[in-house]
C-alpha cells in the first residue's frame, strides 16, 4: 500500500493552521478588514491561494482515482 500525492498532506496541515487565525482568537492580528475595509481577511485570502496551490500541484493520478471533480460546488448533483 502506498500513499499517492503525500505532498498534499503538508498543504492540508498549512490549510488546518490557517483556520485559527483569527483576529478574535490572535490578539494583535492584522485584519484586512479594518485596514482595507475588504469583506473578507487574511485567513480567507490565505485560504482560497492554499486551495488553488492544492489544486494546481495534486497528483493527477489521484485525482483521478479519486474520481474528483466540481459538480457538488457548481450545484449539479
């Protein structure tokens, strides 16, 4: 047995560290929103460049094999 696409577990670790960041939970931690006055913050902008990295750099085998694909996120069940 053998683990295909192991790399992903390092950006699935970054991806669990950035959901507690947090201007409520980290004091002191610079929020997008009062800065730029943005409807969203660091952990959701960090969030969505770890899901494009995630998706740009799967293993294609995997995905594959795992018979991944967008249908759920466009609502076509």
């Amino acid at each position: 047995m053998s683990i295909v696409g192991g790399k992903s577990f390092i950006i699935l670790a970054v991806i669990i560290g950035a959901v507690f960041l947090d201007t409520a939970v980290i004091p002191g931690f610079p929020s997008l929103q009062k800065i730029f006055h943005l409807p969203f913050g660091i952990r959701e902008l960090l969030l969505f460049v770890l899901a494009a990295v995630a998706w740009k750099s799967a293993d294609r085998e995997a995905v594959r094999g795992n018979e991944f694909n967008f249908s759920p996120i466009r609502g076509g069940y």
